[in-house]
C-alpha cells in the first residue's frame, strides 16, 4: 500500500488487487491514494483461475498507457513470499523492467494470517529499499522465465532484510507461520539431530560387518562396497555435474525421465545416479543414458558424505521421492551445493514424526533449496516442516514411459498359455494373493482356461506363496524356478525383478496390489500405460491423487472382495464396450495429471550454473 508513494513526480500508479473477499479493504484504502486499481489474481498453483487473464489484459494496458504498477510478489494463496511466473510473464511481454521495492515501519502488527500481513503502526521509522531493476527478454523460454524469477526472489528478499535493519525491526516478525524466512540460514541441529550425526560416526567400524552380512543376502554388491565408503574407482567427468539420487526401483523409474530430458536438453551435462539396491543398479544400468555414472549411495555417517562429495563435487543435488537422510543432506549444504527434492511426497505419519521433533525437522528441511512435490496437501506439509520454496507439480511417474516389454519373453508366455485369458495381478502384499486366489477359482467356473499371473511386491515371498496355493489345490508354476506356465496351470507366480512391462501385456485386466489390505496401494499408472484396465481394492490412499482422477473418470473400478472381483471381471469379459469405456476413462485421467516432467526439467534447469553473461554492450530503459 505505500509503493505508490515511491513514484517519481507525475508518474500515474495502478496497482494489482486480488478479488477475494480479504483483498476488499485494501483496495478501498488504495482508492483512496489516487491510485487506478486492476482487480484479478491468479490460481496460485490451484485449479481455479481469479482472474489472472483480465488481471495480465489490465497490467499490460495499464504500462502501454505510460503507467507504473505496483503488486506483491506472493502468490494467492500461498506459500508466501514467493514471486509467481505472472510478475515475470508482464515483464515479457511489456518489456518493462521489474524493481523488486521493500518499504518498513519499526513499529507494526503482524496477523496470524498465510502471509503474515502487517499492519503499519504510527510514530515509526519509515525505510525505503529499491533493487536493480530485473529485465526479461521477449524471446524468453521457460527455463528463463523461472530462473528470473527465482532471481526476482532473491532480490525481493534481500531489499526486504535490508529495509528491516535500516527500521531498526525484526524480520522474523513477517515469516509465514511455521516457515523460516526465505534467505535466512539454515537452522542449526538441535541435540537430537547432533546425537545422530555423532553415533552414526561412532559406528563406522561396524559398518564392514553390516554390509558383509547383507551381500550374503544378496542385497548388496561385495565388487563394490567402497562406494558405500563414498570412495569411486571412477573419475569425475569434466563440466557441469548433477547428482540424482533415488532409494530403489520405484524412484529410479520416477527420475529416469528427467535425466534423459536433462541430458537431451543440455550439451555437455553429466549426470550421476545414486541408488541403494541391487535391482535398483540393474535398472540404472539397463536404462541410464549413454556416459550418465552409476554409483551406491554411501552410508549416512559424515565421513563418507564428506569423502563422496569430495570426489564428486557435483553442481546440484537432487533427490527423489522421500529421500532424507540426515548426514547426507547436512554435508551437501555445508558443501555449498544447491539441493532439491523433486517428486516428492511424505505420509502423514511420517510427517507427524518430524513435525514432534523441529530440532531434526528444522535443520534439514531448512537446506533445501527447492522442493517439488506430487500435490499441494504433501506442498504444505515441506512448507510447515520449513521448506522454503515449495511448489506442487504434480507425480513424476504419470509422465514416465511404460516398463519396457522383453519381446522374447512376452512371446515364449504367449506360446505357453496358447491364447488362454488371463488376469494379471501386481505387486500383491501378504493377504491379498489368497482374497484373489479364490476369484480365480469362482471365475473359472464361467471363462473357460482363465490363468491369473501373480506378481508379488516382494519377489522373495513366492516360494511360499507357491506352496500355500497348491495347500489350496490350485495348480501353480512358479516363475524363478524357470517354468513357464502350462494348459494345466491355474496360478503362475511371477516371482521375477524387472518384467512387469512384459506381465502388463498379456492382459486386458490388472489388479493392483496393496489395496485389498491396509498398505495403501501402488502405482496403477504402469499398468494403464500398457492399456489395461484396472482394478484396485479400497485402501488407495497413497495414490490418492491418481486413484481420485481414475475412479472420477471411470478408469478405475473399486473392488473390496473375492465376490466383486468376480462380478466386474465377468462383466467386463462379456462386454467389449465396457472394456473400452474403462480404458478411455484411464486415458483420460492420466491426461489430467500430466505435465510434471515438463516443469520439473525447468525448474532444475534454473537451478543450474549459469553460463557467463555475453557482452551486450550497454542497455537503456527508455
């Protein structure tokens, strides 16, 4: 309300006013300061749109009719103080410049509201800050635009602390309740967190014996257990290095598209993947792109981060899904390198745990330079934990290609089961196999050669699921024992790493597991991927934002028993037309979702190291 104060002499003010109920008072108070007013704001990363396309009509008329205009960087409604891509896209097309303003009483009330608005108090000292103005090219691309306006962010956050201490005020007084002040440091660890670091130091002579006992398992590489030290046989490739990090198959499957489109994007990049499982460094092998670097994640004790970050000395850190591991991300941060989480995503229990303990939440969280998360509720919960800029973009895995289908494989099954219909069942948990074993059994009755495929979310409990089956009198086969399926086979165990591509298109129908019990689902979008339709049980509530999209649409069917399983699978198989309502619907609500990959590539590109500027000569704003 007091930037129109700042215009020189004769410059007309119009100033940018939000059309919600809360804005009302503002724009009356700035009626009054013979101020014109362009009434409109957009979504803030919602799906609801306030206005934003008349508001952009006004700001742009208003600068072609030789005005000034003033507006807040934050972006309705919320996180606060974040500059949204609308301040920037009217510098582009006015070609206007941006000056990032800050104006401060010593003496002021500050409300319990999402942006912590502040009420001017009088008998104060008043301090006035301007930055350098900000430009944006007409020609700007995406990666542009969002890294001018991280640049924006920046500026606005420094004239803003510099306005503070000219007024003699305390800045903390203005941040967003439960969120740290964005280009403040980090907080430091608090006693719990320091306990860790310390005892996760004291028990690296006992990390050899860890890791033996675990490749006897075969859940560890004994040719490679340096790199568990963050010691590297292989050289740090010259230029710009980013470091991805992801835990196991799933992340691996979610990140692997944005590495591709980094590399494709940008000449020279290099990127290293860090995983923390066998399968998972099969995976990155098989689908890495071609000089993109594999290595194990070191173990979480300060020396080996510090001795893996000392080799590697990459340019920006990202880590994937639900990565946070203390010793890791406190010695990435002191290392100086920008760190991000992309795809992500929190349970609430999870998000319970650390909000108890702020003195191993705050000191984390708070090193983060940017967080993507999968939707705006998991958006919220990184801002309360102290996640300074925090956007919601969407699942990265609804954008990621299909499994890959073995051509050999898919043929050699379509021979065994010689054209029988079957119904793919993956990534079962405990309780569900026998829930689908007996649909099976009554379905059987009416599909002549039905064969349900069974593929078990953790491959290791198939031998006994084998046995409890044929306990049953089913006729099983079990796939790692090397046998494929026969005419006689009711149930075929899958048992197998890597293969849920090939499994996916024998099948017109797929059940997805974890839903029948209390897990809370997975990830139907492969299966949809592959142009099955899917059944899913009641207990979805980790894919909430995909299972919410399918079954609005049709694309998903809800099923809570043996019995109607039966009755959807029997429906469908004697209607061809239902089939394909259900496949549309699918089609369709993943349409909805996508747009993730896109804008996470964008927002890295940001974060890159920025090539030196090209001698331009001198500009001049007329």
């Amino acid at each position: 309300m007091m930037l129109p104060e700042l215009r020189p002499e004769g410059i007309r003010v119009s100033a940018m006013v939000a059309r919600h109920g809360d804005a009302e008072l503002i724009g009356q108070a700035m009626s009054a300061l013979d101020v014109t007013l362009i009434r409109g704001a957009g979504a803030g990363g919602r799906k609801r749109d306030r206005g934003g396309v008349q508001a952009l009509r006004g700001a742009l008329n208003a600068l072609e009719d030789g005005q000034s205009l003033v507006m807040t960087a934050d972006v309705p409604p919320g996180p606060a103080r974040v500059a949204g891509l609308g301040i920037i896209t009217i510098a582009k097309h006015s070609g206007r410049p941006i000056v990032p303003a800050a104006v401060v009483t010593s003496r002021f009330h500050s409300l319990r509201t999402w942006s912590r608005m502040t009420i001017n108090l009088p008998f104060s000292r008043l301090a006035r800050v301007g930055g350098d103005p900000i430009f944006v090219p007409a020609d700007a691309d995406p990666e542009t635009m969002e890294r001018l306006r991280l640049e924006l962010e920046a500026a606005l956050n420094q004239v803003t602390r510099r306005a503070f201490e000219l007024a003699g005020a305390d800045v903390a007084r203005i941040a967003p309740p439960r969120a740290p002040v964005a280009g403040d440091a980090a907080v430091e660890p608090g006693f719990r967190l320091k306990a860790y670091v310390h005892a996760m130091s004291l028990i690296r002579p006992f990390a050899p014996l860890v890791l033996s006992h675990r490749e006897r398992q075969g859940k560890e590489d004994q040719t490679r257990r340096p790199e568990r030290f963050g010691i590297s046989a292989v050289k740090r490739p010259e230029g710009t290095l980013v470091w991805f990090h992801a835990a196991s198959v799933g992340e691996t499957n979610a990140v692997l598209p944005v590495i591709n489109a980094m590399v494709e994007q940008h000449r020279g990049l290099s990127v290293l993947l860090t995983t923390g499982t066998v399968t998972s460094a099969g995976l990155a092998a098989r689908r890495l792109p071609a000089g993109a670097i594999h290595q194990y994640v070191p173990l979480d004790a300060p020396e080996y981060a510090r001795a893996f970050l000392s080799h590697w000395k990459p340019d920006l850190a990202v880590f994937t899904e639900s990565e946070i591991w203390p010793n890791l991300i406190l010695e990435t941060s002191r290392a100086g390198i920008k760190l991000t989480l992309v795809n992500a995503r929190m349970s609430q229990s999870s998000f319970r745990r650390w909000k108890s303990s702020p003195g191993v939440s705050l000191p984390l969280f708070t090193r983060f330079d940017l967080v993507l998360a999968q939707n705006e509720r998991l958006a919220r919960r990184f801002t309360e934990l102290g996640v300074r800029f925090v956007r919601h973009i969407g699942n990265l895995k609804i954008d990621a290609p299909p499994p890959p289908i073995d051509p050999v494989e898919l043929d050699r099954l379509r021979v065994a089961t010689a054209g029988r219909p079957i119904i793919v069942a993956a990534s079962t948990h405990e309780g569900e196999e026998l829930i689908l074993a007996e649909a099976h059994r009554q379905l059987a009755r009416d599909i002549d050669g039905l064969m349900m495929l069974v593929a078990p979310r953790h491959p290791e409990r198939g031998t006994g699921l084998a046995e409890a089956l044929k306990a049953r009198g089913y006729s099983v086969a079990q796939r790692s024992a090397g046998v494929l399926p026969d005419a006689r086979t009711d149930i075929y165990i899958a048992d197998t790493i890597g293969e849920l591509g090939t499994f996916y298109a024998l099948s017109r129908l797929a059940f997805v597991g974890g839903s029948l019990v209390e897990h809370g689902g997975q990830n139907p979008i492969e299966a949809l991927r592959h142009g099955a339709a899917v059944l899913t049980g009641p207990h979805w509530q980790n894919f909430a934002d995909e299972y919410t999209a399918l079954l609005k649409r049709g694309g998903a069917i809800e099923v809570n028993s043996a019995a109607e399983i039966v009755r959807v699978v029997l429906r469908i198989a004697r209607d061809d037309a239902e089939l394909a309502r259900i496949r549309a619907g699918g089609v369709a609500a993943l349409a909805s979702l996508s747009g993730a990959l896109a804008e996470t590539v964008t927002a890295l590109t940001a974060l890159l190291p920025q090539p030196p500027p090209a001698d331009e000569g001198f500009r001049r704003a007329s």
